[in-house]
C-alpha cells in the first residue's frame, strides 16, 4: 500500500486509543490536533500526552474558525495545518467545529466515526437516541465528513444488537468503543488501497436528534408520554449515565418534592419474583400509583400498560449525591455528606489524579465511573496500589473495594471513611445485639432473622424461643423465631438475588471467590467469639470447637474460594450429522434458590460444610439452623453483610422444623435442599422434596463400625478407639457406634479404654483442661439414659458410666458397654453419644467380622486398625460406607468428599463432589 500522511483531530481516550493502534499498525502519522489544556487544570488532553509519547507533532488549537464562520479557517491556523502536508484527515471524536477549507484541504479528504447506524441518529446525542427509540440494533458508522450535520457518504457500518439492559455506558464499552477503533483504522486500509466506498445517505428513514446535555425539558420523565414499561426504560437507559432522567420524587408521608436522576433500569419479572416487600412507599409527580422502595431499588409501576420498572440508583440533584435507591427515605440516604479536613481533601485530589491518570481523562467528576470510562482488570490493581501509596499502607483496601464502589464518589468516601476507621456505609450493620462476658470476651451477637443483609423480627409478635446454655441450664438470650410467612420473605429475597440481572448473577466467579475469602477473614478474626459461643450454645469444648468447629468452618470457605472460577463443563465428541460437524459442550449452572437445614452437633461447621459449596457454585440460600443452638449462625450471618455479600444471597431462619423447616421444604421457588439430621426426619424431608421435585442431598445417621485386629498398633487402637466414640461428646455423625474388636487383646483393649476412660476431665466447656462438656440439650441426655438402660435390660454389661453425671448441667459420663451381640437394640441403633459399644470377633475371622460390621441399614463410616495393610485394604474395600478410615479416625478432611450409603442418605459434603449436589448440567449440541 502506498504510504498516506495522515492529520487525526480529536480528543479524548477514544482517539488516543485510535492513534495507538495506528502507530502499531505502521502508519505515518503527521501531525496531532487537538483542544487546548484545560484552564481550570492545566492539563493537556490525553490524545495529545500519547501524541507526544511516539513523539509526534502537536498542535493545540483553541478554535479553527472565525464566528458564523462555516468554510474558512483562521489564516495562521490553517497554515499551521498545512505544514504537515496531511493526505487524509481522520477525526476519531472531535467537538470542535472544523471548517469545510480543512476537511476538504487533504488529497484523500477526510473521514469522522459517528457512534449510530446513519443516517439514523444523526446528532452529538446519537447513542442516547438508539436506546430512547428502543432500536434492537445499534452500531457505529465511519463516513466521510461533511460540514458537521453527520451526512456525508458511508465508507463503512458496523452492528450490533442492543441487550435488554444496556445503557449509554454499556453499548459505548463494549461495542461502540473497541469496534470503532478497528473500523477506523480498517477504513484507512480502504482508503490506501483505492477501495474505500462512498454511498450516499438516503433521507429515507434519517432522523437528526436534538441534543440533551443541559436539556433539563428534554431529560425530564414525562410519565404521562412514557405510559409503557419498554417506553419507560428505555428512556431511563437511554440517559444512563449521561445526562441522566430526572423526575421529582417524595415519601407519601412527606410534604416536598425534589428532584432525583434515575440510573440502572430493568424491567422487573414480577411474575418470577412477586411483589416485593415494601420499605417505604413514595409519590413520583406525574405518576398514578405510588411507587415501592424495597431492598432492590425503587419499583414504578407505568400509568399504561401498569408493568413494573425498577432503578437501582438515584442521583440526588441538590448535592449531586449518588445514592442506592433501596435506602431512600432513610438515614442512610440522608446522611450528610463527608466534611473533610486539609489533609484529607488532599488525598482527594490526589485519588482524583490517579483516576485521572489511569482513565485517561480530566473529567473525573463524582458520578464517574472507573468501569464505563475504560478501566479493566489490571487498572483496579493499579489503582488499589497507588491509593495506598498516597494514604499509606495501613489502609485496609483491596481489588474487591473497587469493585464495590464503581463511582468516584463512593470510592472516596469509602477510602475516607477507612482512614477514619469508619465503616465505609458509614454506619455498622444495624441492629440491637446481645451482649455478655464469656471466656474473657465482651460478646456481641444477633438474636434476630436475618433477611436480605439486615436483622428483622418474625412478622408473628413476641415469636421468639429461649437459647439454653447446656452448662448451666439456664437461658442465654431471647431468639425470634421463623414463621410460614417469614420463609416466604427469605425466599423471596433469595429469589431477587439470584435473579439473572441481579449483581450476584452478574459478578465474576473470581470475585466471588473472593468474597467467600473475605467472609473467611472475618471468621478468623472472630474465632474466639465464634467458638465461646458455640461452647455457650451447644456445649461444644472450647479448645475443639477452636479448632475444629470454627477452624474446619473457615478452612472450607477458602477451599470453595478457590473453586469458584473452576467449575467448568466438558467437551464431548459426538457422531457427526454429515457431512456437517457436531460438537457437544457441558455447563455447570448454579440451581438457584437453595434450603439448608443443619443440625445441633456441630452448628457453625455444618453451615459452613454445605453454604460454601452452594455459594461457591452462584447459588443463594435460605438457612434453617438448628433450633437448639441457633447463636452462631446467626453472628457468621452478620459477617456475611460485613464481608459484602449482596442481599438476599444468604438468608438465616431460625425456628422449630414443623414450621420453618416445613416451610423450606414445602417451598415452591426453593429449588434444592441441603440436610443433615436423623433418617426418620430424612426420610419425611425427601418425601417433602417429592412434592415439588427439588433435588435433596441428605447426610443422615450412622452406626458406624471400627474393626480392630489384634496386629494393630495396640496403643494408637486404644486412643483413636477413645476418640472414634467421645469426640466431640459423642456427637458426631461419623462416631463409631460399633467397636469390633479381635478376641485375643479384647479383655486387654477393654481394661486400657475404661482406664483412659476414668481419666477424662468432664467440666465446664470453657476450661482449657475440659475434655468431656455437656450433652446439647436435655432431651438428647434423656434419650442417652434411656438407651443404656435398654442395653442394660437387654443383657448387655456395662463396665463403665451409663448415667448423667451429678452436677448442674447436661452432662453425661463417658459410657463403656461389652458383651453386645448382634441382635441388641444398642448394637443396631444410633445413640448419638459418648457410649462405647464393644463386641469381640473370633481371631482371624476377617470374613465373618466384615459381614457382620455391614449388618446394619446404614453406612455412613467406618474404620479399621491393622499394621496389615494388604487385610486394611481388602477390609476398607468390602465395608459397605461412604467413608473408611484406616490406621486413624475421624479425619475429615475439606477436600475429601464425605457422604453416606444407604439410610445415611446420599449425596456428598466437602470436595469437588459436593459442587455437584448444587449444580446443574446444561448441554450444547452445535452443527457447522
């Protein structure tokens, strides 16, 4: 191609991107136009900073022609445009009015970019039109420029469909911005080689839009005009984020109107999410029906066709204040804007720089968002990096903050905000907490549900339930408890969240990764609280519940952490439709809206086992916990909201399984349930599930068998032969409930575990020495009486315990029977508790104590304890359970999946596995 001198005129990053892309492509570029500096900054536009990077001349040029002035340019001007003798002027974006005598002046004449299909659109306002009229397409076209009414020939259009959502900004950054680049630097390869088109623009169909910046008749809501929803939002969109809808706005107990801009539209699928629960209702003027301030915006109903229209964001115009729609009205709303000292706005105005710099742009005004103006990825590193630099590290500031805060002035409010050690809401989740001293602790924890990020009552007056300590049987607190109704707002919330235009949907799986790693943060550093009140709640062993409640609990949130940008689907060779190609592709979806219903032995870990799968995996939830412990629960919900969990994404119900469980399972838009508890209860809730055929996953009981041979290490069988049945109290799925131990060292095993046994100090949960707390609850320690006064009548011996231990509280004695056969009640059944259950088998009888150990309906676990390992591994493969420890007990593990057989249900918890239990597989069958 012969070499073509080429003159760009313009401005902004668009037209600095534009020149980049010449220079890599080899162009000959020579000379740069554009504005002069800012006069209010000083600074130069930023095509002219990267003009003069490739060193490149720059010419500054603060008008091009005389007043009234269409054809000829100032004199001294247009010789100075000559001087670089140009074969082709381009204009990339350009807002200066260039005379006919320099468009025309170049051999090869001149070529402008117009973000719109033209002659369609034509106008400064084209991209805002597109979106108002409703087109379903947009796109971008380069012409050839004429005297500044947008009617020169065509060289070249490009399409693309608008999505049902997009907004000036959207369509602007991913298709108008990036495509236009190419096609301008495509259309000079035309123009090079002698085949640049020029079609002549028909006025059929032309249309020439008026301009709308500083229009405020133009911008206003006219909701007598817009009476449809597609009428409404379009119009919305089509100003979102410049220059904005406004309408004038009050609540119905208010007397003032005044005036908001309107951002982030979309049209509301009441009939996939219902009516909303109202937070406060206020009068639009000009709009019939009141419109509804709920937790995910502000919903107006049109005064036409009456479909609902919900924005995300207003713009209050008095002080310019960006604001969630959801909080107009309240105090978060009309907090007052941040006063900030000299130091303070100092570090303001350099944040402003830096966005500056990293935009490419001296307008960075409040509303300016880091995302719509260009940034990427790698700019959020950037600028988290330079903030700190100017703040200083002590600054608590991560990529996901950024993503959080889009807009300049939420980005600056929270940054002031942290440095003033300030929550960056400006106010700490808001609710009345509990509050005691335990453990050395000032505890601080919720007692309320917790539905859509915040902490309400039931709907049901004085519906509340006492919490009781197991050590000392007396009442902690207060817990409100869960009615039909209040599920039914859980699922609801649940519902919008997961909705398909909602910001968890839309969130990238890596930073939702990121959010379940913050939420892990927020549990380690509350772990002491998290575990004294799991020690309070359930009786759990503080030393335990440190390390294992809470411990394996945060351990498991960073494992599906790393899972969540991981779940990816398969390719599958099919058989081809000749002489076409097929190709099959697989996608793990989210289900939606899941139920999780968790029992009392281990009441944090258990939520954590199956909501971080189900999180991980794009799912939201509603949690029932268990009824008799509910506390800890409900404070790791507060570190949800804390850790920025959208609303609604997780829910927590507590309240009695007839009612709120039932509710759960009975749900409509609950999609798939999650439980851990009893088989009869297990049964009941599959039969639920049936109803409406949600997927169910169930881990339910156990009677666990542990096979010790006599070639075993004799002293490691004694201790994990201890732990396989107290650990924990007892109260653990996994427990052993079946010892079967080899005739030659039974006697000798037996005398060694009732000696350890005695040892065990059985005490407060909250002393470091305790190795045996209280039973759960009271029921629990009755039934454990009941159970080994069964095993006693039925002739078994009882060689240790058996009986509650005297002293306040639910305690229970580490219990020993021997002599079990078969065909006893306690050998068949769960007890759910420290009661060791031994029986001997015959000295090399491998077969006969495996047919036996599978003697039972369930299969949860099992173990074996053998220095044999090739007798291990043929024991470990023929025992009938989900899981089988060999040479150890109990080690659990977050990347092992961990499930039962049989009547211990189905499905898995921990692992990849568990990604499944709340994913779905969609399939793609392409021909080409």
């Amino acid at each position: 191609m012969a070499d073509v001198r080429i003159a760009i005129i313009g401005q902004s990053a668009f037209s600095a991107d534009f020149l980049k892309l010449m220079v890599s492509k080899g162009h000959t570029i020579c000379g740069v136009f554009t504005p002069l500096d800012d006069p209010k900054t000083g600074r130069e536009d930023t095509l002219a900073s990267t003009a003069k990077k490739f060193n490149l001349p720059v010419f500054k040029v603060k008008t091009w022609r005389l007043p009234k002035e269409t054809v000829k340019a100032i004199p001294e001007i247009f010789e100075q445009y000559k001087s670089v003798a140009p074969d082709l002027n381009v204009l990339p974006y350009c807002n200066q009015f260039i005379p006919m005598e320099v468009i025309e002046f170049p051999r090869l004449k001149s070529i402008n970019y117009h973000p719109s299909l033209l002659p369609r659109h034509r106008g400064a306002a084209a991209i805002n039109w597109t979106l108002i009229e409703g087109d379903r397409e947009a796109g971008l076209t380069i012409f050839w420029t004429d005297d500044g009414l947008d009617t020169g020939p065509i060289l070249m259009r490009r399409a693309c469909t608008v999505l049902p959502n997009d907004t000036v900004d959207s369509l602007y950054s991913r298709f108008l911005y990036p495509e236009g680049i190419k096609a301008l630097e495509e259309s000079v390869n035309l123009i090079k080689t002698d085949y640049a088109p020029r079609l002549v623009q028909p006025e059929r169909d032309a249309t020439y839009d008026p301009i709308l910046r500083g229009k405020d008749e133009r911008t206003m809501i006219d909701f007598s005009r817009l009476t449809t929803a597609d009428q409404l939002h379009n119009f919305i969109r089509g100003m979102d984020k410049v220059p904005g809808a406004w309408a004038e706005i009050k609540l119905t107990s208010g007397t003032d109107y005044e005036r908001v801009k309107l951002f982030t539209s979309t049209k509301y699928p009441i009939e996939d999410l219902g009516m909303p629960d109202v937070l406060r209702l206020v009068n639009l003027r000009g709009l019939d029906k009141e419109a509804i301030v709920h937790s995910g915006g502000l919903l107006m109903f049109t005064n036409g066709d009456g479909r609902p229209i919900n924005v995300e964001k207003l713009q209050l115009v008095a002080t310019g204040k960006m604001i969630r729609a959801a909080t107009y009205g309240s105090a978060e709303a009309n907090r007052p804007p941040l006063v900030l000292s000299e130091e303070e706005q100092e570090n303001v105005d350099k944040i402003k720089s830096i966005w500056a710099a990293i935009l490419s742009s001296d307008n960075i005004v409040k509303s300016t968002d880091f995302f719509f103006s260009g940034a990427g990825s790698m700019d959020v590193t950037r600028l988290v990096e330079e903030v700190k630099d100017v703040v200083g590290d002590s600054l608590e500031l991560d990529n996901e903050d950024v993503y959080m805060n889009t807009q300049f002035e939420d980005f600056v409010e929270m940054v002031v905000r942290r440095t003033r050690g300030e929550s960056s809401s400006g106010a700490e989740l808001d609710y009345e907490p509990v509050r005691l001293t335990a453990n050395k602790l000032e505890l601080k924890f919720p007692n309320q549900l917790f539905i859509n990020n915040k902490f309400v009552n039931s709907v049901k007056a004085n519906n509340t339930m006492p919490s009781i300590n197991p050590t000392t049987e007396e009442s902690i607190c207060e817990v409100q408890v869960a009615t039909k109704e209040d599920v039914d707002k859980a699922v609801k919330a649940a519902k919008l969240a997961f909705h398909k235009d909602s910001e968890w949907r839309k969130m990238n799986p890596r930073d939702r990764g990121y959010l379940l790693n913050k939420l892990a943060d927020l549990m380690e550093e509350n772990k002491k609280e998290l575990a004294t009140l799991e020690s309070l709640d359930s009786g759990a062993v503080y030393t335990l519940a440190l390390k294992t409640h809470i411990g394996m609990s945060i351990a498991v949130f960073r494992y599906y952490a790393g899972w969540c940008d991981k779940l990816q689907g398969d390719t599958i060779p099919i058989n081809n439709a000749r002489p076409n190609e097929n190709l099959c592709l697989t996608f793990p979806k989210p289900i939606g809206v899941c139920g999780i219903i968790t029992p009392w032995n281990y009441p944090l870990m258990m939520v954590a086992w199956k909501s971080a799968a189900c999180l991980a995996a794009g799912n939201t939830l509603v949690l029932k916990p268990a009824q008799a412990c509910p506390l800890t629960a409900l404070k790791w919900a507060e570190l949800v909201a804390r850790a920025g969990f959208p609303p609604g994404v997780v829910n927590v119900v507590p309240g009695k399984g007839s009612e709120c469980g039932q509710a759960i399972l009975d749900h409509p838009d609950i999609k798939k349930v999650g439980f851990t508890g009893s088989t009869p209860t297990g049964k009941r809730v599959m039969e639920s599930c049936s109803k409406t055929l949600k997927k169910c996953s169930l881990e339910l009981g156990g009677k666990s068998p542990f096979i010790i041979f006599a070639d075993c290490d004799f002293q490691r069988a004694v201790r994990y032969g201890m732990s396989s049945v107290f650990f924990n109290k007892g109260e653990n799925c996994i427990a052993a409930g079946r010892l079967f131990v080899e005739e030659s060292i039974h006697d000798e095993f037996v005398a060694k575990v009732v000696e350890e046994t005695k040892k065990m100090t059985i005490d407060d949960p909250l002393k470091r020495s305790t190795a045996h707390g209280p039973q759960n609850h009271l029921k629990h320690l009755q039934d454990l009486e009941a159970f080994c006064k069964r095993g006693v009548e039925e002739g078994a011996t009882l060689v240790y315990g058996g009986r509650r231990v005297d002293r306040k509280g639910y305690f229970f004695m580490p219990t020993i029977f021997t002599d079990v056969t078969d065909d006893m009640f306690i050998a068949k059944e769960e007890s759910f508790g420290p009661i060791m259950i031994i029986s001997k088998f015959a000295n090399g009888d491998i077969d006969g104590v495996v047919a036996r150990a599978n003697r039972t309906d369930y299969g949860l676990a099992s173990g074996v304890m053998t220095a044999d390992m090739s007798k291990a591994l043929r024991v470990m493969t023929d025992l009938d359970a989900g899981t089988c420890f060999v040479n150890t007990y109990n080690k659990t593990d977050v990347a092992s999946p961990f499930g039962g057989f049989n009547q211990s249900g189905f499905g898995k918890d921990l692992g990849q596995e568990a990604l499944r239990e709340y994913t779905k597989t969609k399939s793609a069958i392409i021909e080409f």
